[in-house]
C-alpha cells in the first residue's frame, strides 16, 4: 500500500512535498474539544434553544 | 489579514493542500468575524419573511434564534473537530466517508448550493438595481421591468467576474464591511419599522399565511432556520481549518453563525409581518418604511453589497472546483471562476423570477442533502474513526488509499444519505412544504440526521467487517511520529 501511496504521491509538486510530510506530524494537528466544550456545546445549542421553544410555545 | 493569513490564502486555500498549525493564525475574533461576515447578507430579510408567513413577533424571535442554534449544533459538531485538527475543508473532510471518488459528490454539491446562493443574491441585486431606478423617477412605476432588471443582474454577474478573476486578494477585505453594512442597514430598518408602526404594532402584527396548526407554525418556522445553518456546511470548514484549535472555535462558530444570521433574519420577520406584501424582501418595502431618500439610498447599498456578498460566494465556489487535480491542474483562476458564476447567470437568465418565488424550497433541499452528511460524519469521526483522519490518504487517490474503499466510493454512506433523504422527505416535501407523520413534534431535518447517522453506522459494520476503509488502521494509529508519506519525503 505504502509503495502504491508513494507514486501517487510522487505527483505532488516539489514545492509541496514538505508541507505534505510536516502535516503528518502530531504537532501540526489542532487541539479538539476537551469534554467542557461539549458540555458548553449542548447547552448553548440544545438546551438554551429548547427552552426557547418552550417559552415561544408558552408566548 | 496577517501575512502568514494572505500565504494560507494564496496556497493552502487555492491549491487544496493541507494548511500546518504555523499558517493556521486565525484566533476566534478572525473566525467570529468571517463566520458573521460570510453568513450576513440580504438573504437574511428573505429568510425571516418566510417566517412571517407562521409566526408572529414573540414567537417567531425565540423559534427562528433556536433554530439557528440547533442547526448550528450539527455544523459545530460535524465539521469543527476534523477541520480544525487537520486544516482540511468542507468537502475534503467528506473523503473518509464518501470515498476517494465519492467526495466529489460534496464539491458538486458545495458547487451547485453557492451558486444557489449566488442566484438569490444576484436576483436581489437586480431587484434593487430597478427599485432606485423607479424611486429616483428614471423608470415608470407601473410598468414591467424585467428587461432592465436583467440587464442589472448581467451587470452585476460580470463586474463580480472582473474582480474575482484578479485572485483570492481581490475578496480578501470585502465581507467584513459588507457585514457591517448589513447590520448597519438591519438596525436602521428596524429603527424606522418601530418609529413607523410603533413597538405594539410590530407585536401584535399577524402572520400573514398561517396554518391551523400552533405548533405546525412553530416547527415550521424552526425548520426553516435549522435548514438556513445547515446549509453553511460546505463554507464552514474552508473558515475553521484556519484557527488551530478547535476549542477556539467553539464560541466563535456559535456567535459569528447563528446569533447575526437570526438577529438580521428578524428585521425581515417583523418587516414581513407589518408589510406583509413584502414578504421580507428589502427591495419592497426599504422606500416604504424610509421614505425615497433613504430607500434610494439603502437599496443603492444592497447592490453593492450584493455584488461584494456574490465575489465571496465565487470565490468559495472557485476554491472547491480547484480542489479537483484535473480542474487545477488544467484550468486557470481565471477561467475557474467564470465557470463558477456560469450556472449563476443561467439560473438568473432563465428563471430568476420562479427560482426566487422557490427560496424556501431551495432552503429545505439545503437541509435535505447537508443534514444527512452532518449525521453520517459525526458518526464516522467520533464513533468509527475515534477522532483519527489519514492525512496521506486524504490528499492520494492510489490504489491503496483506505480511503478507496470500492473504486472509491464507500457505499455505506451513500446508503445512509439516502436513509436520510427518505426519512426528510417522508416527514417534509420540500416544494409545497406539506408534512406529514410526526414532523410536527420533530422536524424533517432532525431526523434525518438521526436516521442517516444510525445507519451510517449500521451499515459500516459491513465495511469494517470486510476490512475497508482504514477504521482499524486510524482508530490504533498513536505513534507520536507517524512515517510521513515515502513520496513526500525529501
């Protein structure tokens, strides 16, 4: 697999052979969500909002 | 725009290549401000006069401010881990799910969409072009003027096309004062619709085609705005892959997409539901509410800033045509972006008239198609994948990629978008938006990403068992440095 890779890859130009092999790296990748940002994630897009149906039911 | 930002913009952006934590510079203020920048545009009168059609003031401000934020959840959720992590864009990140061929479902769906978008903006643009013409006494008004209202719109498609053409610097500035100047306009209308019909006025104002049903109102209404955030999928990723972290993003993404689109989207509720003739549409009621002067004036401002809001829109459409090798390898920037606005100019020479009378319909395919792709990716990234992408695979096409699956199409997720599609369109039609079974207690759009994201996994324990797609390879894969592709190594 990693051969067949190699040659599609080989069709990258030059100038871009670097980024390819340094975005491979952990350290390129960006942090995610720890489990506070789901938390946050849901009661600002599920609960608030719920809530509003609520009192746009109640209106 | 930093430096690092115009390089980002002048390659990773352009050429579809992956974007390092050093170029992804974007704090939350450049994503608050893009996200608002991108999404607030005059299409927002015309989403909250649809709403006006179900629901008065009270109503209509809490549902259409929630619908946004729910639609916003599965776009966040979907979209903001992958592209944040690995710098990828919208349609690239549907390469693990769709297939190595399969994605290109997704551009031609990003493509058709933006030109949708395109399409109503430069419908308005021509709308408003004849209104100040009718206002300032140039033109009769009780005559048709689908003659020079074409002429604008061609105008218009061909000016966008001269400045786009010149590359991504060309656009770089435009939105964030064009989404100041939308606000700007949003808080004067709203202004004038107070002083003119007074706050008790807007309040008890009816909705002006309601059904029977309260809650039908409601869910329809919340329908709408869940399939308006929806629809942003394919433009969210090309925003988020420039901020390196996807905790950044969170608030950001929250605040710059759903909070300004519904604050703008509500001037065009109350404008609707006090003129209801207007249905929204700035161009209609602007003179009436303001006066000539300020009419003339206002919708001078909507050409513009259509014509700066139809530039982003082509140059999205643009960067997705190129994420094809053949289309970049073979085509220039130029030419890439008059083949962007072409289905724009057919939509708006042919059917202009017939395609914006069709706007909610073309809202609800939004959700119809993008509602199923946030289901099934969510599904694939968190539960399938473990939160684990290939960036070799992403960017390869060979034979081995695990990301081939069957001559690069993975049939589980086309299977489970259809899933989803079915169960939208058996709750919703999205021409007449008559509905049926339970839509009323849960919309189409939620369960139709429910539906796709539980077969999606279903029917991935097919393709797991067969050993396809990489999931056993990603989700082990925790060298601290993995070998970086032989092809790319210098």
């Amino acid at each position: 697999m990693t051969a067949q890779m190699n040659a599609e890859t080989q069709h990258i130009p030059a100038t871009h052979r670097e980024r390819f092999r340094l975005a491979e790296r952990p350290e390129n990748e960006g942090e995610t969500f720890r489990s506070g940002d789901y938390m946050v994630l849901v009661l600002a897009t599920v609960v608030a909002p719920a809530l509003m149906i609520l009192l746009a039911w109640l209106a | 725009m930093s430096t690092v930002e115009s390089r980002s913009m002048s390659t990773g952006t352009t050429d579809g290549v992956p974007l390092l934590i050093s170029e992804r510079s974007w704090r939350g203020f450049n994503l608050f401000t893009s996200s608002a920048s991108t999404s607030v545009a005059t299409w927002c009168f015309i989403i909250g006069g649809f709403v006006s059609y179900y629901l008065g003031a009270v109503p209509g401000t809490l549902v259409m401010i929630a619908g946004m934020l729910i639609g916003v959840f599965f776009i966040i959720l979907a979209l903001i881990p992958p592209a944040s992590k690995y710098g990828i864009d919208s349609s690239l990140s549907s390469k693990p799910f769709l297939g190595t061929r399969g994605w290109l479902v997704s551009l031609v769906l990003l493509y058709v969409t933006v030109a949708g978008w395109n399409a109503l903006l430069l419908i308005v643009l021509g709308r408003a072009s004849t209104a100040v013409l009718v206002s300032a006494g140039v033109l009769s008004g009780d005559g048709a003027h689908g003659t020079v209202t074409m002429i604008s719109m061609l105008l218009g498609a061909g000016l966008v096309w001269l400045i786009v053409r010149r590359g991504p610097d060309s656009v770089r500035d435009f939105s964030k004062w064009i989404a100041i100047g939308v606000l700007v306009l949003a808080f004067v209308v709203m202004g004038l619709l107070v002083s003119k019909f007074g706050l008790n006025g807007i309040l008890e104002a009816k909705p002006s085609a309601p059904m029977d049903s309260k809650i039908l109102n409601m869910t329809t209404g919340l329908e709408i705005l869940i399939a308006s955030a929806v629809a942003w999928w394919p433009y969210i990723g090309s925003m988020v892959r420039l901020v390196p972290s996807a905790r950044t993003a969170l608030w950001p993404s929250i605040m710059g997409l759903g909070i300004p689109v519904a604050a703008v989207s509500l001037i065009g509720l109350y404008a609707g539901l006090v003129i209801p003739e207007s249905g929204g549409d700035p161009t209609v009621f602007l003179t009436q509410v303001g006066g000539l002067t300020f009419g003339i004036i206002a919708l001078a401002f909507i050409v513009l800033a259509n014509i700066g809001s139809i530039m982003i829109g082509v140059f999205a459409g643009s960067v997705a045509l190129r994420q094809v090798p053949a289309v970049s390898r073979r085509i220039s920037w130029p030419v890439t972006t008059g083949v962007a606005l072409a289905p724009v100019i057919l939509v708006v020479a042919l059917v202009a008239d017939p395609f914006f009378a069709h706007f909610p319909s073309f809202l609800a395919i939004c959700a119809l198609l993008f509602g199923p792709m946030c289901g099934v990716q969510i599904v694939d990234y968190f539960l399938l994948r473990k939160q684990r992408l290939s960036i070799e695979a992403l960017y390869t096409t060979s034979v081995g990629n695990p990301y081939n699956f069957w001559a690069g199409f993975n049939p589980a997720g086309f299977v489970a978008i259809g899933a989803g599609v079915a169960a939208y369109l058996a709750l919703l039609n999205p021409f007449t938006y008559e509905s049926s079974g339970f839509y009323a207690y849960t919309t189409a759009s939620i369960p139709s990403v429910i539906v796709a994201g539980g077969v999606y996994w279903l029917a991935s324990q097919f393709v797991l068992h067969r050993g396809r797609g990489g999931y056993r390879a990603g989700a082990a894969r925790v060298s601290p440095d993995p070998t970086p592709p032989g092809g790319v190594r210098s």
